[in-house]
C-alpha cells in the first residue's frame, strides 16, 4: 500500500522561543520530553520541535508577529473530513515567517503584516512554501485514513501505511511551491482549492472554488439546530480549558463522566489527542448514548490513520491490556477499517456481521450492528444499546436474521 507520512517525534532540544501564543492559558497543551501532554503554563514562549495541540480557536504568532495560525479543530463534525485536534510541531524560521509541520487536524494561517509573508509548511513528507499577500489567509487540513478493507500486519513491510489526505483553501492570493511546482492560488470565485492525497503520484494543481465553504466563511450563520450545538461547544471547551490548567489530572476523567453529551466527546478527543488509549477505550466502551460511541469510533480511527505504527501500539494494547487473543484483535481491526465495495457484496460479510451480535466482546457486538445499519440502509429500524450486555442483542440479532437472511445480502448496500 502506496504512502507518504512520517511520524512527527517530539524532541527535547534547547529552548529556542519560535512563537508566542494570542490565546487563552490552556487552550494550547505540549508534549514533554518524557511523553506526558502538560497545559503550557502563564506567559510562555514556544519552543521548536515540540509537538502542540490546539483546542479549536486556539492561536499563536511567529516571533514577528507576522503570521497568524489558528486552530480550526471541529469538533461536532461541520465540514466533510474528520478533522478532529489540532497537533503542530514549529521549527526555526530560517529565513521565513513561519515553520510549521501541521502533525493533523485544521490551521488557518493569515498573513497579518504588511508585505508578503513566507510560511514553509510540512506535512505528511511533503515540504510547502506558501507565500500569502498581504490580509490573506489559508486553511490547510491533513488527515491518515486505513483504506476499506485493510488487514492488520503484525510486522508490516515497507509502504504498509494509511492514505494521507491534504486540503488547502485560500482567501485572499497566494503563491504555493510544493518543490516540484509552483502555482499562484486566488480568492473565491478562482482557483482557491488544492487537493493532495498520498496515492497520487503526480503534483497537485488548483481547482475553482465559487465560494468558501461554510466552516472557512466567518460571516456564515449555521442555522438551529447547529448554531446552538456550536455556543454549547464553544462554552464545553472553555470549561475544559480552565479545568485542564486547575485540575490537569482529572479534567480528562471528569468530561468522560459527564452528563453533557459535548463535554463527553471532549473528553473522548482528549484522550485520543493525548495518546491515552486507556481513557479512550474505556469513554467508547461506557457511552451510554449511540452518538457518543459513534463519535468515539471516529477518534479511535482517527488516532488508528495518523501514520505507520498506530496499528500495533493499538494491537499490543487490545492483547495486554484488554486480554485479546491475536486472532480476536486482527478481526477487530477489519471491522474499524471498514468493508470494499466487493466484499459489501458478498452475503458471507452479512453472515459474519449478523453473527458477531451474538460475540462475547461488546465491541463486537457494537461494531457489527453499526456496520449492519449502514450497509442495509432499506432494512427496517433496529436500534442497539451500545453499552448493552450480550442479552440485550439477542433480539437484535434476531431481527437482523429475517431482515438479511443467510447466504443473501440486503437490498442496495
């Protein structure tokens, strides 16, 4: 399998102030040399070469002051890619504004001086120059996904890798050299989008935007239900923010235990963010409310596509800490990678899906009713507890037998 990621390590170096955060105290946490996620304390200065999360709205400026970058992490899933947390690493400036390697996640970079301002920026392999005009800004968003229908490789070989994606879009003009090429990008209506994905080959070139999409356009207005979703959001992260510097310890187990729907998909993100699978693996398992151990199931993916490697701290955690025998963890992650087209079609998948309702393992029984839902959106409504016991599935099971009988496949999967 065809990829392009490197994993970014975070490294103790000397201390060399590279940017100064514009945003409240919390919202920007720093992984230390030991491994451990720590709220940067009152008044820091950025060094390099440290890993960075940003909390959605989170921002910073280089040293000069010159270029903005900001976190447009989304958390409640507004715009079409996953793009949870916020991780960057800076570097020294060398010559530019800015140096940035955007780990995953959403930045907005903006251009805040008065000439043209250089941001080289990395991500997945690839090296970038972007250089904005003045008042410009772009977002850019990278994502790793395992393709449908990946088997877990205990020792994978060379190019055994997830499918990294890239989205960048303009307001304002810009020029972008990706070391290969160089193309100039301009506002909507113009070519303002540039797509890139690991399994391509060739360069990226711009494509015609007629207008910014809702999340990137600041003056859109999410009607209800989403705009209250949004201030519900909003007001969960500003807690978390002042309990993570109050009580760094417990604000992760509080959210998780919470009765907010929000607070708990923070806490699920966190735990993600934070490398925590303990945490994660425990919020997805105790979800009470199918949307939360939906969103759970998107953090765990999420955390499983950020590069090569994932996949087996993932394995050795089901084996150690969780008790799976090999064969049982390998299966699961089929089921969280997902189906082909081909094997969508095949009435054995249904067999063994239906079947899995019946598996001593909550995770799945979950898996396979969720994928049972997808997969035969014309069958009648059958709801599951995602926390139920292995009881509770047996009527599930039975009515997913008569809507999908054995050795058939349902109708438009």
């Amino acid at each position: 399998m065809k990829g392009l990621f490197a994993v970014v390590v975070s490294l103790a170096v000397a201390c060399t102030a590279v940017a100064q955060p514009v945003t409240p105290r919390g919202a920007i946490v720093a992984k230390t040399a030991a491994g451990k996620f720590e709220p940067l304390p009152e008044k820091p200065t950025l060094e390099a070469e440290r890993l960075l999360i940003l909390q959605p709205d989170a921002s910073l400026t280089d040293a000069g002051g010159l270029v903005r970058l900001t976190s447009r992490a989304d958390y409640l899933g507004l715009s079409p890619l996953p793009v949870l947390e916020t991780a960057v690493v800076l570097h020294k400036a060398d010559g530019v504004a800015l140096g940035v390697t955007l780990d995953r996640g959403r930045v907005e970079l903006q251009n805040s001086g008065a000439t043209p301002a250089v941001v080289k920026l990395s991500f997945a392999r690839q090296k970038w120059t972007i250089t904005l005009a003045q008042a410009s800004k772009v977002a850019v968003e990278v994502v790793g996904r395992w393709p449908a229908g990946t088997e877990f490789r205990p020792k994978p070989a060379a190019g055994y890798e997830p499918t990294m994606s890239a989205v960048l879009q303009l307001a304002g003009s810009s020029t972008v050299s990706t070391g290969a090429t160089t193309f100039g990008l301009g506002a909507p209506p113009g070519p303002a989008l540039v797509t890139w994905t690991s399994l391509e080959a060739r360069d990226p070139v711009p494509t015609r935007l007629d207008k910014l999409p809702d999340w990137a356009d600041p003056t859109h207005r999410y009607p209800e239900p989403f705009s209250g979703r949004i201030a519900s959001m909003s007001a969960a992260v500003t807690k978390y923010r002042s309990l993570r510097n109050e009580q760094p310890e417990k604000a992760t187990d509080a959210f998780l235990n919470s009765a907010s729907s929000d607070e708990r998909r923070i806490g699920l993100l966190a735990a993600g963010a934070e490398d925590d699978l303990l945490r994660l693996a425990d919020g997805i398992t105790e979800a009470k409310e199918a949307e939360v151990w939906d969103f759970g199931i998107t953090v765990l993916r999420h955390w499983l596509g950020r590069g090569p490697g994932q996949e087996q701290k993932f394995h050795r955690f089901l084996l150690d800490e969780r008790k799976y025998s090999p064969a049982d963890a390998a299966k699961l992650f089929r089921l969280l990678n997902g189906f082909t087209p081909r094997e969508q079609a095949r009435p054995e998948l249904y067999d063994v899906l239906i079947e899995y309702l019946r598996h001593d393992r909550a995770a799945f029984r979950n898996l396979a009713a969720w994928h049972l839902v997808r997969l035969a959106p014309d069958a009648p409504s059958i709801p599951f507890k995602t926390n139920g016991s292995k009881s509770d599935f047996e009527p599930v099971y039975t009515m997913w037998r008569a809507a999908v009988p054995a050795g058939t496949v349902p109708a438009n999967p």
